[in-house]
C-alpha cells in the first residue's frame, strides 16, 4: 500500500514518543532504499506557530507536525512566500509544502536511489523572485551532479546539468546546498567511499564546491578553474551560514569521531589521514566532536546564535551555541523519541524544521513517517 502524505491540524503540545531507530545503523555504512513513494497529500489545515520562548536557555518543543506519510524527505528550502520545497531522496519527487497542503510539482526522473544516493539537495536562488531558479543534487547512473530548473505556476520546468561529474557511490553523496552571502552555491560532497579522493585535488569528491548559478568555479576561489572550496571531508550532510556570514558543515566520523567544522577558504579538513582533533599541521582540526554512537549528523541550521544539527544514529537534536567563530557548549535533545532526524531548517516564522529519515533502510517507522516536526527553539 502506498503512503498517503498527510497534513494535520496540532495544538501547541509536545508530540508524544514515536518509532525507534534500528541500533546498528552507524556513520559507516548508508541506508537503504524505502518502499514505494508516497502519493500527494490533500490539501487540510497547518499548524500554527507558536510564539518564542525567550529564555535563552528553553529548550526546543516539538508544537506541530507540518507534513506525514513521506518517502525520505532529504532537502528542505523555502520559496519567498514562505512555502518550502522539499525533495524525497528515494522517489525522486519534489514537493511544494504549505501550510494549507503537500503537493508534488515535479520528479527527477535521472534521480537513482541506491543507498545514500538519490534525489537529495535543493536549494532556491537568492534572486527567485526575477529569475525562479531553483537547484537540485541528484545521484544518476553515471555520478552525481548539480541541476538548475525553474519553478513557475506551481511546476518545475526542464533540467539543466551545470555541474557534472561529481563521484557517485551507494555511500558518501553528500548532497547539502545552500547559497551563501555572496550569493554563491555552495555544495557539499562525499568521498563516495572512496577515501583518497578526498585528497586529491583534481576530484570533485570528498569536499566543498563553491559555484556561481551558472555552475562555473566562483571568483575568489582557492584555484580559478576549479570549483573546491575546501578538501579532505568524508561526507559533509550539513551546510549552514551564521548571522556573520560565516560557513559550518557537518561531517559523518567513520570509527570515533563525527565532526562540526568551520570552514574556511582553501582549508584541508584531514580525512582520510585525520578522523577528529588530529592537531597535524597544515590540517584543520573539528570545532565539536561527537562519538558515531551519538550522532552521525546530517542536516545543519543557524538560528538565533546556535547551530542546530540533525542526528540520524544518535537519534536527537543537538543543540551548539556559537560565540563568534567558536562552537561549544552542545546538548542534545529528543532523545530516541522520534527515531533518526535528518534535515534541519530555520523556518521563515523563528521555528525549526525537522525532518525524520525513518523510511531509509535503517529506522523502525511509526505509521506516520517520515513527518516534518514544527520545533520551537
């Protein structure tokens, strides 16, 4: 049976515990592929926004379910009209979510879902409201790569490929788009489980791309002709800019360590020959380190100086305040209650989205997954 995607009418009360996640899902190995997508939802009634709690030290509240019954949700990115488009990384679909419905307005037919690949980023242009560019990561048959279209009266238009080649695997896609201050599109990619990769400098694996819209290397980046931005990750899953314009990503560990980074121009970031704090020369050290027990982290938002990152095995949200261009001071939240948390943004209204990734391979789902949490931070 398919999964009808569903929207639901919530009062502003804590949701109660949901589905586990399966223990031995780890920041090793992927998911797998979930079953048949879910069809569009009918259009009922959002939740509404809370007011903000503003003591400092609250802590976050889950006060409403915006979307249920979806496949997967991967990218979170919202339109100017504070609707949000949201990809679904197995069925390659590509939904419009409001406060009022959930309805699909295209599907990546080149998108393959194998593991951790499929259809996952998305970002908007920064200049929607002239040119209504929206930008897709899709995993293909050949690799993964950068797709630009347009969304207009409610549909995606044709698919262009502005960046190709991007070393494809069942593991390690990266996939995270975000643009930046600069007005730059900025990518994250995984070493596709090949660690050397990530080292070498001809490969578009294992980093961070910094591209103009059109998919050519920024101006100002570390070498001219070339789109990395930085090298040596082993699957960044997360991308988020602070209110000082400047970048951080998340990183899936192997053994040890899962990592949040500051990242900075030209930086070499160690893997494969560092997993963690190294202190190497010439290696740029994690500002935060997790065990992979109690993270393996993926989505990444800034919201009211502190960073907000989804946990897939550590099943929470964790929680990082910033003080200028240092990280600390993380607790986690949520803990098992929801299952294995993915995509994390910051809503238009001073809320949180949070999506769970109970349906890729690796959680146990409750009748409802994958939803998209309201979270009041």
């Amino acid at each position: 049976m398919s999964r009808m995607g569903t929207l639901i009418v919530v009062s502003l009360l804590l949701l109660g515990a949901c589905g586990r996640v399966d223990p031995t899902a780890d920041s090793k190995t992927a998911g797998h592929p979930s079953p048949t997508p879910a069809p569009t939802a009918p259009a009922v009634p959002a939740p509404e926004a809370a007011s903000k709690d503003s003591t400092p030290s609250a802590s976050p509240v889950v006060i409403g379910t915006i979307a249920s019954g979806l496949d997967v949700p991967w990218g979170v990115a919202f339109l100017p009209d504070r609707t949000a488009l949201v990809t679904e990384r197995d069925s390659g679909r590509v939904l419009q979510v409001s406060g009022k419905s959930v309805r699909t307005v295209g599907q990546v037919r080149e998108a393959r879902a194998n593991g951790e690949a499929g259809l996952l980023g998305v970002a908007v242009s920064p200049t929607f409201a002239t040119d209504q560019q929206v930008f897709l990561y899709a995993s293909t048959d050949r690799d993964n790569r950068v797709l630009r279209t347009t969304l207009r009266d409610g549909r995606l238009g044709a698919l262009t490929p502005i960046l190709t080649g991007i070393p494809l695997g069942s593991n390690h896609d990266g996939g995270r788009m975000v643009f930046g201050p600069d007005r730059m599109l900025y990518v994250s990619t995984g070493e596709a489980g090949l660690a050397d990769l990530a080292q070498e400098g001809g490969s578009l694996g294992g980093k961070i791309l910094r591209i103009t819209p059109d998919g050519q290397p920024a101006p100002g980046n570390p070498v001219s002709s070339s789109p990395v931005w930085t090298l040596g990750h082993r699957n960044v899953q997360g991308l988020a800019f602070d209110s000082d314009g400047d970048l951080w990503a998340s990183e899936f560990g192997q053994d040890a360590f899962d990592e949040l980074n500051l990242i900075e121009k030209g930086r070499n970031y160690g893997w494969p020959m560092v997993e963690g704090k190294g202190g190497r020369p010439g290696l740029q050290d994690p500002q935060v380190t997790w065990s992979t027990d109690e993270s393996s982290p993926s989505g990444l938002a800034f919201l009211d100086g502190r960073l907000w990152l989804g946990a897939l095995r550590g099943e929470r949200l964790w929680r990082v305040d910033v003080n200028g261009r240092r990280a600390s001071g993380e607790k986690g939240f949520f803990v098992g209650t929801y299952g294995r948390l993915r995509t994390v943004v910051a809503a238009p209204d001073g809320n949180l989205w949070v999506t769970t990734s109970n349906r890729d391979g690796r959680g146990h789902p409750a009748a409802d997954d994958d939803r998209i949490l309201l979270v009041r931070p």
